[in-house]
C-alpha cells in the first residue's frame, strides 16, 4: 500500500518528518523518500529502497543534508517518490498513496499529447509522475488534482509539498486515510494518527473524500470541501491499519477486539481449551475472541521481533516461503495437548497459514481451529494495493471456486455470501486444504458492526464485489 507524513513548522521541521514518516513503516516494504523545502537552498530530496535494511537506518545518516521548515515523506509499495516538478503552477515536489489501473492508457494519452517521462522505475512509467503531469494540465493546483480524480481508475491520495505550504488531497471516494495534526507553531498530516502522539501533535480532523487542504505553519486553509460519497477501506481495520491508529475516528484496535469479542459469543458450537493470536493483526481480534467465548488467551505462537520486525520479499520463492516461517515461533510448552484457537486477520493464499498449522500440530496441538476477522476475500481489489497478489486466482477462495465450478467467476456472488450452501461448501475446502480442525470467518454484517460506520459507507468490493466508481460529484 503506502503511507505518508508531512509537516509545516515556524522552527526546523527536519526530525518530525524523519520520526513521523518512519511512524508510517508498517505499510510498505519496498521504497521510502524524504524531501525538504528551505527557501534559501530550495527543494532536497533523498530515495532509499527499504527492501534489504530499514527506513530509520537508510537516512538517519544524512538527516544532516535536510533543512528547513516544511517537507514530507513517503513508504512506498510502488514508485521511487518523491517526484520533484517545475511547472506553470510553480516548483513542487509530489508524492502519492495510490492504484491506478488505468496508468497505461493514461500514459499513451499523455505521450500523444507530446508531454515526456523522466522518472522510469525496472522500465515501468512512475505513477507519481503521471499524477504530477495531470495537476500540471490545470490552471491551479485544485483544477490538476481534480483532473486526476476524473482521470484515474483506483484510487490516489497525494501530498503537494510547495513553495507557499503542504497541499494534501484525499483520495476522491475517501478510500485511503488522511489525518491532520496540530501543535504550537506547527501542523503535520499524515496516513496514520501513530505519527501524532509521540511529537506531540493533537489530532485535529479527517480529511474529508476529495477534500483538498493547503497546510502552513500558522493556519489550515480548505481549498476544496469534501465529497458526500465516501468508500474508506475496510481492510484498513482488519490488517494493514497499525492498533494504535484511527480511521475516521474510529480506533482499529478497538475495531479487532469488537469484531473477536462477535465472533466468540456467536461460536456455540466451538469446544476448545485457548486463544491465540497469530501475531500481529490476529491479537486484537483474539483478546477479543477469549472474552466473547470465555476461553484464555495464551501466547502459543510468538513472532520473533529482533530480526523479523517486519515483511521484506527475498527474489527467490523458497526463500519468501522461509521468511514467513522463519518470523512466527511455535512454544510447545503451550501447544502440547491442547486445543487450539488461532485467530488471524484474513486468508488471501493460504500458503503461510496452511504451514504454520503444520507446524502447531507437528509441536503438540491436538486440534487447532482458526478463525478469522473478515469475511473469505472472494473478489480482488482493484483500488487498494493490500496484497501483493497480482491475479485473483491467486486467492485460495478463486481456486477453489474454479475447481468447483470449473470457471474461477462462477456464481461468486453465492460464495460470497454468508450461509449459502455454496459458501458453506468453500469453507469447508479450505479447512481441507489447509489441514485445519476447523476454520470460520466473520460475517460482513459483524465486521461493520464492529467498525460502526454505515455500510453505504466503507469499501468491501473484496468480500463481496460492491464498489462505487467514477462518483466525483459532490452532491
């Protein structure tokens, strides 16, 4: 996916964009880009890949090179970013959370237009930069931004760093956060309300879907009001979004422990002797899980943190199937003899959690049941980069399907659907397939429950297939 923090201040600004930008981490593994503005020596930018070493170790080094007042930074699951612009709009530097589908067709548009690319990455157009020459098309940076919203199909949230203050503009259906923080002499907006507390910034509001603001030192200037229609990722809460952090208010640690608590008081038929959370989006929703269903919530499986902190893709398939082993670490003082609840975020391959259950059984467990906090992923995602799945036969739920039906786009909408014979048919596969005692997943209606937003609301295209596009209107 991505993240990005900027922040605009009446002293240097310098060790609050490198603390809070690297507060963005945990969603993305492949690239992260710094860039200052000082009036005297102009824009400074720096890229770093982050898929052999960490954000804070890649620049803590050359912090030094950055100064002044205002700047903003980005982790990247795509492009090398920030992309820094001279156009009739002024010089700017840019950077982007987004998707966009439709980036080829865009790009042979552009390039009919006589306009160029510079920025190439492995020979692929930079979508950063395609976004920064649709702004340019505009009159004002509000008319560029608007011309990407009606361009692209997916989705794009942006930071605009220039000369005269931070530009940040929402995603047009709202489907990726954007927050806003304030403290004496300094504002800062961010993909995560984690970057606020610990620089001692107060979370000041959202950022409304479509919403374009213009940040300086000393006020908040709303350069176009929000849309009405808004389509927030729900993934957010159950996986990719960090415990500590809200999304449109709404805490996503409290979101997980809700949504467990749901599942266990409705799981009568389940016996079984404890809880656990396969680390570490699955222990919000465990805890939650051990009171619903009055069981105790013991550490069965640990994830060792010292050397893997986080994802990284080594280029060799057996070696990322040992990575995701090698961070999950069984205790069989636990395990031995017991039956097991393992509660996890969501199942996309299945490959690392049909592993780890070998693994259970192999040190001891006696049966071990795995629930989970979303409902199957039946649909791939065309506006959120969650996974890194590139086709949705990639989803072990398309395989099955396909293998039932003979054709992976078969009546989805039956599978899809909690209760149906045909979903209940897909469930049971997967427990198969993945040598499960038994597996059972929330219902759609629990996990908005639990996120208490209403369901017209928020995005679940990858659960089951509804989606708005194209909604730019404000009305």
């Amino acid at each position: 996916m991505g993240g990005f923090f900027g922040t605009i201040s009446k002293k240097d600004c310098v060790n609050d964009l490198f603390y809070g930008t690297d507060y963005n981490s945990h969603l993305g593994t492949k690239r992260a880009g710094l860039v200052t503005f000082d009036e005297e020596s102009g824009f400074h930018r720096s890229i770093h890949s982050l898929e052999r070493q960490y954000f804070r170790s890649r620049f803590e080094d050359e912090l030094g090179e950055f100064k002044g007042h205002q700047g903003m930074g980005v982790i990247s699951d795509t492009d090398p970013q920030p992309i820094i612009v001279n156009s009739h709009l002024g010089r700017y530097a840019v950077v982007t959370v987004a998707k966009i589908n439709n980036l080829r067709e865009i790009a042979e548009e552009l390039l009919a237009e006589r306009m160029h690319f510079s920025e190439m990455s492995a020979n692929n157009i930079n979508q950063t930069e395609l976004v920064a020459l649709l702004i340019n098309m505009g009159d004002t940076f509000v008319e560029g931004i608007n011309k990407v919203y009606k361009k692209i199909e997916g989705s794009c949230s942006m930071l605009i760093l220039t000369e005269d203050g931070i530009i940040a503009a929402r995603d047009f259906l709202g489907r990726t956060p954007i927050v806003i923080g304030q403290k004496e002499g300094a504002y800062a907006v961010s993909s995560e309300t984690t970057s606020f507390p610990n620089l001692d910034y107060q979370v000041v509001r959202d950022l409304g879907p479509g919403e374009i603001v213009r940040l300086r030192a000393d006020g908040l200037e709303v350069m176009q009001k929000p849309f009405s229609r808004c389509q927030i990722c729900s993934f957010l809460w159950v996986y990719y979004g960090f415990p500590a952090s809200d999304y449109e208010g709404i805490n996503t640690e409290y979101v997980r422990e809700k949504n467990g608590r749901l599942m266990g008081e409705k799981d009568s038929d389940l016996e079984a002797d404890l809880v656990c959370g396969i680390p570490d989006s699955g222990v919000g929703m465990a805890l939650g899980f051990s009171h619903g269903k009055n069981l105790p919530y013991k550490r069965a499986v640990l994830k060792y943190t010292p050397t893997w902190p986080r994802s990284f893709t080594p280029g060799n398939q057996v070696r990322r199937d040992l990575v995701a082993k090698m961070k999950l670490i069984p205790n069989p003082a636990i395990l031995k003899d017991q039956r097991i609840v393992f509660c996890d975020d969501s199942i996309v391959r299945g490959t690392q959690l049909r592993d780890n259950v070998r693994t259970f059984f192999e040190n001891g467990a006696k049966e071990v049941h795995v629930r989970i906090s979303c409902p199957p992923l039946v649909y791939g995602c065309p506006f959120i980069g969650f996974t890194s799945s590139k086709t949705d036969m990639e989803l072990i739920s398309r395989r099955i399907i396909k293998d039932f039906e003979g054709d992976d786009k078969k009546n989805l909408e039956k599978y899809a659907k909690t209760g149906t014979p045909e979903y209940q048919r897909m469930v049971n596969e997967i427990a198969r397939r993945l040598g499960l005692t038994s597996v059972k997943f929330a219902t759609l209606e629990d996990l908005i429950e639990s996120i208490g937003l209403p369901k017209e609301r928020v995005c679940t295209h990858c659960f089951d297939g509804t989606s708005y596009c194209h909604e730019h209107d404000n009305d």
